[in-house]
C-alpha cells in the first residue's frame, strides 16, 4: 500500500496513520509492522514516533500470517447465519472457542476450518472476534475475511454488537441492576477473576430479572464490555451467582446443572458490510432447559399448600 501525506495528515504519528489503513486496522500491528522494517517513508525505515510531513511517500508492506498448522475436525454444529463475510454459530457447551495451552485439538476453531474462517493477527485464531468460555453455550459471530474480522472488532470496540445471555442465578434478584465493577485477576488465585482486583479494567453489565422460581431467579445479562467471566464475576459480586457454576458458584448444584446456566442468547449488531441489521437468537440447549424446568416444578411445589 501507498500513500502520499496529504497537508491535513502532516505533523501526524507514523504508527497512527498507518493503523488508520484498513488493511492494517490497529495501532499494535502497525507498530509490529514499522518495527519489522515493512513501513518505509520515502524509502527509508524511520521509528514509530516520526512526525509525518507533507508530500511524505509511505509505503506499507503487510506481512501474511505464518501456517497455523491447524486441521479441520469432525463437530456437530448449528450455524445460525451465514453469508460470505461471515456467520454466527451456536456453540455447545464443552467446547473451548479457540486453541490454547492443554486444548490443541476438538476446539471450535478445528470445527469451523472447513468453512473458510479468516482474519485476525493470531493464526490459531482464525476469525474469532470473540469468545465464550468453555462451560457456556450460545452464539458467537465469526469472520471469513480479515475485513469483515477488522470491522466485527471495531463494532465490539465501539459497543456497537448487543450481547444477551440467559443466566439463572441464586436469588433474591431486582428487577433491574447495572453492575460497573472493574474485572481483573484475580492476586490469590490466578485461575480466577474478581470484581475487586487492585489492575481491574472496565467491565459494565446490565442484568433484567425476567422470572422469580423460588429461591432462584432467571434474568438476563447485556454485556456492555467483554472482560473474562464478565457476567459470572459480576453476579457473584452482587451476591447472585451463577447456578451450577463450579468457580464462581460456592453453592451446591441442588438442581443437578453440571455446569453454569450461562446462555448466550442473542446477538445483533449492523453488518460489517452493508450496514443492514444482523439479529440471531438461539433457544435453551436442552440440559439448561430441563434444569429450568426442575427449578420450576420445586418452586410449585414449595409454595403449595399442605394437604
């Protein structure tokens, strides 16, 4: 790529106008770029900090991604949308998004590689904008180009993609609770995160009760930002845990989850392309479903007369 400085550019930041290139899409990469010698003004290397003058001739010279070495798995999926630029996939529970130390294979990423995914700096990451943890189903949006990857992250960035999940946690709920607590790691035990960490960074949720069973309450939860184990920190933080969560929980799974009952449940946003709106919703996977129902029918029957 080639530009040359026009008069309102000049006095601007090497790294900035170079992250400005779609192309190129952020400052981190355009730096990795300037630093590898592929960004040369007038045919010279010059640091990150060069001030831009104008009539400058930059060039720009990507660098492709090195071979993940990843290949495609067997894995029953259901995918929700779907076009060229991308599609959105209702991932089951039990399933890690992305390849990471001790999930090298049977990850979702192994089972979306035969539908062309793409985009993104991490070649073991191929067009995941986003993730969920292992342990909690729904919709993720993937990429098939490192354009439509550039935009999805912009739109999450820009608090532009809504996020909603169907959560049932221990109760009393209200009716309605915005919860902005920092999120960070968690200093005595690192596998954790907490809502109290001294380097937590922002994290804001909005969470709706929409149904009172008994000692527990179904709501759901709007992710504003998207920290690791955003919500189930800051439920338990508001002393509304998650049921069934193993980490965040600290109570008995009396109705038999397995797992946290954390559904990502709908997922809209503007296409990264046209513009036009993207609106996905995805149903209770059975087990969350039938767990529902126990917690109902205990509800009944304790607030049933005796006989």
């Amino acid at each position: 790529m080639r530009l040359v400085v026009a008069s309102g550019e000049a006095g601007r930041r090497l790294d900035a106008a170079v992250a400005a290139l779609e192309a190129v899409g952020s400052r981190a990469a355009a730096q990795r770029l300037i630093a590898a010698g592929r960004v040369l003004v007038d045919g010279l290397t010059v640091p990150k900090r060069h001030l831009l003058r104008h009539g400058e001739r930059v060039e720009v010279r990507p660098e492709s991604p090195p071979p993940a070495g990843l290949e495609p798995e067997e894995m029953p999926l259901v995918v929700r949308f779907e076009d060229e630029h991308l599609l959105v996939v209702d991932k089951p529970a039990g399933v890690v998004t992305h390849p990471s130390a001790g999930h090298r294979t049977g990850t979702l990423v192994h089972g979306l590689l035969a539908r062309a995914i793409a985009g993104g700096d991490d070649p073991t990451r191929p067009g995941i904008v986003h993730r969920l943890d292992r342990d909690t189903s729904g919709l993720l949006v993937v990429a098939r180009s490192p354009r439509a990857h550039r935009r999805l992250q912009r739109l999450l960035r820009e608090r532009r993609v809504d996020r909603r999940y169907l959560a049932l946690v221990h109760g009393p709920a209200p009716p309605a609770l915005t919860i902005a607590r920092p999120v960070g790691r968690d200093p005595r035990a690192r596998t954790r995160m907490s809502a109290s960490a001294p380097a937590g960074r922002e994290a804001v949720t909005h969470v709706r009760r929409l149904e009172e069973i008994g000692p527990y309450a179904l709501v759901e939860a709007r992710l504003e930002t998207g920290r690791t184990h955003q919500i189930r920190v800051h439920l338990e933080a508001e002393g509304m845990p998650v049921a069934g969560d193993p980490v965040y929980g600290r109570r008995r799974d009396d109705l038999g989850v397995g797992r946290q009952f954390l559904h990502a449940a709908r997922l809209s946003f503007p296409h990264p392309e046209t513009g036009e709106p993207v609106e996905v919703e995805s149903p209770l996977p059975p087990d969350l479903a039938a767990a529902l129902e126990r917690a109902r029918r205990a509800a009944e029957g304790a607030a049933a007369p005796d006989r």
